[in-house]
C-alpha cells in the first residue's frame, strides 16, 4: 500500500435474480484482473492467462494480433512457444467465459458482446466525463460524487501482479490517470471550502508522491484556509528543497506564485475560488423563509418602503449591504409582514434566503454560533470545515457570502450584540431584522417601527379571515372587536379565527365576550398587556382539558416538547396528548415545531405561566407537573445509558422515577432520542434544582453524559453541570454535590483542562468521605486516576485506580471495573510494565465484549491498542484500534473518533509508516479530540515528527511551533519535548 487513503466502497458486480435474464459477465482491471459472472467469480488462470484477458479488455473490443499479444506478454524476448502458450490461454479463456465474448479473429483475438458498464475502467471513464461536464456546468456537488464513485472503483494496484511489458505501461497509466482525478475532486474540495478534510488527504498524498507540484499546491491551500499559514508557507520551502536535491529545479511558477500570495495575506485566497455548492443533503441556494399568510392585510407603505431598502442592495451602485430593522410590541405583526416583504423581494436575492427565530424574547436565546453553524450548513459547508469559535464561523459565513445574493431574515432577535455576527457584510446581501426593542445601535441599520394596525386594516384583515358576508351584516359588531383585540395583528387573527370556525356564533356574539371586563380593554392598548389580553382571549375560548394543557406545557424550558414528554407533564395517554396539542395548534396557541414536537412563541409561554400561577388547582399541580417530566427524561435517559452500557450499576444508584420513560427497539433509536432531545433534557435539569428535585436532575445529567462525550453539547452540558454543583453546595446536598462534581471533572478533563477537572473531582472525593455515595466512590477515584495519567503522574494514577478497582468490585459493577482496568493498562504501560498491561487491557476487553457493550468496547480496545503499541505489538495494535474507531463512528461519538485516529498515528509512526501516521494525525485534528486544545497539541506533535521523518522538515516545525504554544499555555510537561524537536541543540 501507497498510504493514499482509499474511498471506502469499491466495485462489486451486481447479482442477479435467479428467474430472471442469464448473469453477465463483468470484469476487473483497477485493481487485480478479475472476472464474475453475477456475483459469481471466475477463475482467470495462470498470470500470463491473465496478462492475455487484460491486454484484450483494455483494447476495447478491438482485435489484438497474435504478434501483439505476445509483446504485451514477453516483450523482446519471448519463449520459443510464444504462440502455442497464447493459443492455450485463449482457449482456456474461452470455456470460462460465456459463449462468443472472446472471439477469433485474422489470428488474432478480441473481447466483444460486454454490455454497459460490465468493465470497471470503462464505468471509471464514464463516471469522469459526466463529472467533467458537471462541473463545467457549475454542479460542483454533482461532480464530486462522480469523481469519489470513479475513485472507489479502483481496488489496490490496477493490473496487480500482472506481468508483462503491457501491463506495466498501462498500469503506470492508470495510477497516473487516478491522481489526475484525484487532483480534480481536492480541487473542488477546496472550492466547496472542504479544506480540513482535504489537508488529511494531501498530507498523505503528498508523502506518496513527493514531486507532483500540484498536490503540494493544493495542500498549502488548504492549509492556508484552515488557518494554518505558518504550515502552508513551510510546505513551499520543504518542495522547493526537495526539487533542488532531486530534481535541481526550482518550483513552478504557480507554486511560488501561491507562496507569495500567502505571505501577503492575499485576501483572494481566503475564499473558494468558486461559489460553494452544496453536500449531498443540503440545497445549493437555501430557500428558508417560512410561508407567507395567504390573508395578509394593510402596511402597503411599510412593504413599499422596506422593499426597496432590500431591492437597493442588489443594485450594481450598491456599495453597503442593506440592513432592516423592525421593531414593535409583541403580536404586532413583525413576523408576518417580514416574511411578506422577503417573499416580496425573492427575485432579487437568486442565490436564496436564510431564516431564523433567535428566540431573543425567551430566557435562552439562540446563540450567534448555533445560528452560523446551521446558515454555513444550509449554504453547503461540510460539518468538518465549520470551525468551532464565533470569530472563525462569522469570518467564514461572510466569505461564503461574498460575491453571492442572499437574504437573510433575522426574526425575534434579543439585541444588536446577538445580530451583528450573523450579517452577511458585502454588497449584494440585505438583512431584515425583527426585534422588540429598537436597534439604535445596530450601525448603519434603517429602523422601522411597527405600530398597531390602523381601523380600516384592522378590519380588512378581520373580514378575510371571518368571510365578508358576516362582517358586512355586522359591521359595527366588527369594529368592535377589532378596538377590543387593540388593532393588534395577532390578536385579530386569533379572535377572526375563533369565529370563522363557529358557524353557529354571530359577530356580535364575539364582540359581547371581549367586552367582558375578563377581556379589559385598556389592558389592550399598550405594551405587553396588549399582547397579554389578546392571548387572554383565546385562552378564555378553550375547554378545560386544553386551557389545562396551554398551562402546563409552558412551564417546561427549552426551544420546543416532545409528544412524549408533553404526555407526561399532562399525567395523560399520548393519544390524549396529541389529540390536545393539536387542538391547541388549531387554536395558534401553541407551534407544531416538527411532526411530534410542539412549541411556544416566546412571549405565549410567558403568558401561559401566568396563567398557571393564577388558574392552576391545586397549586402544587404546578411542580407535580414538572416532576413528573424530570421523571421521564430521567427513566428514559438511563434506558440510553443502560442500552449503551449493559451491566452498568449505575442505573442502580439512580433515584427512583415515579413515571415512565420510553422504550427503545435498539441502540440508534436510543442515541437518536438522547441528541434530540439534548436542549430540552438539559434545560429540564436547570429547571429541577431545587432541593425536592435536585438529586433526581443530578441523575438525568449524569446519564445523558454521552452529550458531552459526541462533543455535539459539550458546552451547554458543562454550564449545567456548573449550576447542578452549585445548588448542590448551597442546599447542602453532599449526594448531589459530589455526583455533579464528578460530571463536570468528566467534562473538563474530555476538553484537556485537566487543572478545574481534578479540583472537581478531588473536591468530590473528600465530601464523599461522609456522604458515603457507592457511585461517588468508584467513579471518582477512576477519573483522578485517569486525570493522573494525562498529566503524566503516573504512580498517583495507579494509587486511584486500585481504588477504583476495589470500589467497582465491591459494587459489582463489571463495566466500572473493566473501565478502571483498561485506564490502568495504559498507566502500566506507560511506567514500562508492558507485560502486565497487555494482561490487564485484554482483561477489559473481554469483560466488555461478556456484557455485550458497544461504545465501552471501543474504549476497551482503544486502551488495548496504546498499550499493545507501547509494547511494540503493532500489528495487534492496529487491529484494535480500527475496530474501535470502527464503533466510535457508529455510535455516533465524534471526539472518541478523532482521539483513535491520534492513536492509530502512533501506531503507524512506530511501525516507520510515517505517510500512514500523518494522515492519521490530520484526520484527529480535523474531527476533534477527547482532551480538547491538548490533544489538539499533542496531535500537532506527532504530525510533525512523522512529516520530519518524510523530509518535510519546514512544515513539521510549523507544527510543533504551534504545539509549543498550546502546552505553554496550559503549563503542560510535553513542553519540554516539543521544545527540545524545535531547539535540539539547546535541549542537549
């Protein structure tokens, strides 16, 4: 193997149905000279037999004299029975293969009656030609997923062992031929802004193919917009030295030519050289806006005025981008005549339009980072090229726009702070913003406020809805509803919508209910009491199982509610449930955010609290409902946790739920349920900490750690943790506080800030001493222990991990002790004692692999590989840990899969398969790593060992510049190794 990283899939005849048509022939050539008939492999003979069927496939159908073949077989000097031996493998061939495909020509011989597609270089040829023209045709995406289908079909070294003159020439040719294509789909990478991905591949090609120029030029691009400048430049000088010792050339022009632009910081080359296309899954100009109501009314002079505002930034004279920026009292209408206008304009924004609620009303508004995650999504940015800080995303979001037509439209925004980061920043784009509060200092923003309705709008909007035959009998009627609902837009659409779906009342009959005091028509008039009183309306309209259900629901946080869960805050069936959600949809009450979850707009969950507090009987009701949600994210989070980990005790020291969860058919479901439902879990957890509720919200965060583990909520899971020690501590909870200690010591020590983590975790283990948690009292000393042994103290980290042991045996958790037996594996290994390490890590394994786990499997083989390469056992070592990055991916745990990749790169750089170990290195960079910016560090260091060791000596100490930087920062002991590779006189 070349160490070019391989695409995955590769070419396999298609089998065919016993009744029907008889199996075709198809035939291999990428890769060893194969033949199948169906699914069923040929035999192909001997390997000049097999140098005979591939010089004839690759001719094409065209006749190949004797003479011929036999230089493609011997050359100059072929054997004295040169001509009986072609003879012989022709015949041969011939009874293999189905009856005329090789035919006897003049003497000669060649392949005919091959249907479409049955030579896998021909598929390969079609697939480049197609992907050729859809490029041209500016389908970036399209002609990516061609290319990656022609590159899986090759399969190892084409005409692979196959002897001959021929064979050589054409196999040069064919390798030749897939760099080509390779170069041609890391071009469209770069172009689509894939560049964290492509660096892997690059690494490892360029450490293949030392001399081509353009893969070094396309690697220092990528690197160079991955930000990693410093690198980018010292691959010019590690080429340019290279030629000159090989070759005694300079680079090329083009090479110098990028080298230059780098170090000026050319702004040109921050950006795709096209526009970005889209993944697969994601459309190629987003098109977000929600859809416009079909019964809009009036504010013809707010439409007129912010269209051409948003027009004007489409213009060719336009210099700013267009900014908008409503603002009003909530229910005034700022959505609705927002997404009106955006409609409105559509034709002057043809590269698509962005939408988002910023929930800025709620008490957890949408962070700016969250937003620009998903918008670089929707405009077809890879997930591995979308950089972790707001800075980075933002910078990327307005490259990504640059030169493009879009409109973004900013709904419910908090303030100009939360705004600023998602504007797209170049002429061309317009932002429309709706908020509460006035953007007076949103720079260069035209500011529009929205004020009520005026009468005739009020009326106009009135009579679409209920229908002009019953207005017009009662048109006083009607204007006295619409005074009543305020002339606020919402109000009158949810009063309208009452009576239009009741036949049976007259306007009259609506306007005499909002003249009830319960309806206080000053309460309509001003600020948020006119929002409050017309959701006090429809509200007064509903039955009581519903008014029941708006009540309890809204006091549940998060973005949106499941069906399940909503079920059991109402202690009703979901069949119930939903038949009342729905109703309560009917009503505009409530959202159905998805099919299944429900919502409230911000300001209606405000309301629907209050009403609640007022109306809700008996009052404890209100915290009966809220425990019981605690209790069925509780019970179904601990099926997640006991599904990924069978024979965990964990779930036997859990307080009791006194509701049900849900059960699960299998362990995707489970781990889709957990990610689903992060935001709402996590904000049920902060809602539950206080003293009655407290242990059982420690619990559920405990077991939704796998959050934290995918990297996908690390943060928002951390913050929670902080506040569950925190109430732990003032309530005096010794349980609960050393159960959140420990959590949040696993979230510190996964992001490398081993210092906070081992405070924590300490912390814990010394209130455990009276407190007495068997849960508490295993898992802490395992996490010391493991902490330990990042920070390189190794006899402390076997002193904890005994302790572990012992304390996991005693609690007859086999998973926990298995845990603590791999961590002490690696302590073991890593103070020299190979032997016993390699014992006690296949003694993890296989108590993982009894109990059936999955994720803790892959831990036990992780721990296995590192101490098996530690012990030189490499080969071993491999096979663990691609088996356990194998079920990282699976399960969904993103950083585990990185930190493998680290390990793998270990493996192979100690196996001096330096080319393997780099492109390893970069892929645990570009995913992610348990351990945070150290084990970025720490990758970054065995980079740059394994590039030194390909002679690309430049590059390997921008790495390790950059290492030396990070463990400077943490105060890490890696310190002095990596300074001693930068400074090795010094360090002598």
């Amino acid at each position: 193997m070349d160490g070019v990283p391989r695409v995955p899939e590769q070419w396999v005849p298609e089998p065919q149905h016993a009744e029907g048509p008889a199996p075709a022939l198809r035939f291999g050539v990428l890769g060893p000279v194969r033949a199948w008939r169906g699914a069923e492999s040929l035999p192909t003979g001997s390997p000049q037999q097999r140098a005979l069927l591939a010089a004839l496939l690759l001719r094409e159908g065209r006749t190949a004299t004797a003479s011929e073949l036999i230089d493609a077989l011997w050359g100059e000097d072929p054997p004295s029975q040169a001509l009986a031996a072609v003879r012989t493998y022709a015949s041969r061939l011939r009874k293999v293969l189905d009856p005329g495909v090789l035919a006897s020509e003049s003497g000669g011989y060649a392949i005919r009656s091959l249907g479409d597609g049955a030579l896998d270089l021909a598929l390969a040829q079609e697939l480049a030609a197609d992907a050729e023209k859809a490029r041209n045709a500016g389908d970036l995406c399209h002609a990516r997923a061609l290319l990656n289908k022609a590159l899986s079909l090759w399969d190892g070294e084409p005409l692979a062992s196959v002897p001959g003159p021929y064979a050589e020439t054409q196999r040069t040719r064919l390798e030749e031929w897939r760099l080509q294509l390779l170069e041609s789909r890391l071009d469209m990478d770069l172009e689509q802004g894939c560049h964290a991905e492509a660096v892997s591949e690059l690494t490892a090609l360029t450490a293949a193919h030392p001399l081509q120029e353009r893969l070094r030029e396309l690697l220092m691009l990528a690197l160079y917009r991955s930000g990693r400048q410093a690198e980018a430049l010292a691959v010019y000088a590690d080429t340019r030295r290279l030629l000159a010792e090989e070759l005694g050339v300079d680079p090329r022009a083009g090479l110098r030519d990028l080298q230059q632009r780098i170090l000026q910081a050319d702004p040109a080359l921050a950006e795709p050289s096209a526009p970005a296309a889209e993944p697969a899954a994601a459309p190629v100009r987003p098109a977000q806006l929600p859809a416009t109501v079909t019964d809009f009314t009036g504010r013809a002079s707010f439409v007129s005025e912010l269209s051409d505002v948003l027009a004007s930034a489409s213009t060719a004279e336009g210099s700013v981008m267009a900014v908008s920026a409503l603002a009003g009292i909530g229910g005034v209408g700022k959505t609705t005549l927002a997404v009106h206008v955006a409609h409105q304009t559509r034709a002057a924004f043809p590269d698509g339009q962005l939408y988002v609620d910023l929930q800025g009303a709620g008490a957890r508004a949408a962070e700016p980072e969250t937003v620009l995650g998903a918008f670089l999504r929707a405009l077809g940015t890879a997930d591995s090229a979308i950089p972790d800080t707001l800075e980075e995303r933002a910078g990327l979001y307005r490259s990504v726009l640059d030169g493009r037509r879009v409109l973004v439209l900013l709904d419910n925004a908090r303030d100009a702070a939360q705004v600023r980061p998602l504007l797209p920043g170049t002429e061309g784009c317009a932002a429309l913003v709706t908020s509460r509060v006035r953007m007076v200092d949103l720079a260069g923003a035209h500011l529009v406020d929205l004020d009520v309705m005026s009468p005739e709008e009020a009326l106009q909007l009135f009579t679409k809805i209920v229908g002009a035959e019953r207005v017009a009998s009662e048109r006083e009627a009607a204007l006295d509803v619409v005074a009543a609902c305020g002339f606020l837009p919402l109000a009158i659409r949810i009063a309208a919508s009452r009576l239009a779906a009741r036949r049976t009342w007259t306007v009259s009959v609506l306007a005499a209910k909002l003249a009830d005091e319960r309806r206080r028509l000053d309460e309509l008039q001003a600020g948020d009491l006119a929002v409050k009183a017309t959701f006090e309306l429809g509200y007064g309209q509903l039955e009581p199982a519903q008014a029941r259900a708006f009540r309890l629901l809204g006091l549940a946080d998060g973005p949106d509610i499941s069906l399940a869960a909503a079920a059991s805050v109402l202690d009703l069936p979901v069949e119930d449930t939903e038949e009342l959600l729905e109703s309560l949809v009917d009503t505009s009450l409530v959202e159905s955010a998805a099919p299944g979850r429900y919502r409230y707009h911000d300001l209606v969950r405000l309301y629907a609290r209050a009403c609640a507090e007022r109306d809700e009987q008996p009052p404890g009701e209100r915290d009966a409902a809220m425990s019981r949600l605690l209790d069925f994210y509780l019970a179904t989070a601990a099926r997640v946790y006991a599904i990924e980990r069978p024979g965990d005790r964990t779930v036997a020291h859990l307080e009791k739920s006194r509701y049900e969860g849900r059960d699960f058919t299998d362990a995707s479901e489970a781990l889709d349920w957990l990610h689903t439902e992060a935001e709402p879990l996590l904000a049920c957890v902060q809602q539950s900490l206080g003293a009655p509720t407290l242990r059982r919200a420690v619990d559920l965060l405990l077991t939704a750690i796998d959050l934290a583990e995918s990297g996908a909520g690390s943060r928002r899971y951390e913050t929670t943790a902080m506040a569950a020690r925190d109430a732990g501590a003032r309530l005096g909870d010794a349980h609960a506080e050393t159960r959140a200690r420990i959590t949040l010591a696993q979230v510190l020590s996964q992001a490398g800030r081993f210092e906070e983590a081992e405070r924590e975790a300490k912390r814990a283990d010394q209130i455990n001493e009276s407190a007495g948690d068997p849960w508490t009292s295993s898992t802490a000393p395992n996490q010391l222990g493991i902490i330990a042994n990042c920070t390189v103290r190794f006899a402390d980290a076997e002193v904890y991990l005994l302790r572990a042991i012992d304390a996991f045996q005693a609690d007859r958790n086999k998973p926990g002790e298995a845990s603590a037996v791999c961590n002490l594996s690696r302590v073991l290994a890593s103070m020299g004692r190979s032997s016993h390490a390699v014992e006690l890590a296949q003694r993890g394994v296989e108590i993982y692999d009894e109990l059936g786990l999955s994720v803790r499997l892959a831990n036990a083989r992780y721990a296995s590989g590192i101490v098996l390469t530690q012990a030189g056992r490499l080969t071993e070592a491999l096979e663990q840990l691609h088996e356990a990055v194998r079920i990282f991916a699976e399960s969904r745990q993103r950083l585990w899969e990185g930190t493998t990749h680290f390990r793998i790169a270990q493996a192979h750089l100690a196996a001096r398969r330096p080319a393997q170990a780099a492109q390893h290195a970069e892929q645990a960079l570009a995913t992610g790593c348990i351990g945070g910016e150290w084990m970025r560090a720490n990758a970054l260091t065995l980079l740059g060992k394994s590039l030194a060791t390909l002679g690309q000596s430049d590059r390997a100490r921008a790495c390790w510049s950059d290492a030396l930087t990070i463990f400077e920062e943490l105060g890490s002991p890696e310190t002095n190794e990596v300074r001693g590779l930068l400074f090795p006189l010094a360090a002598a």
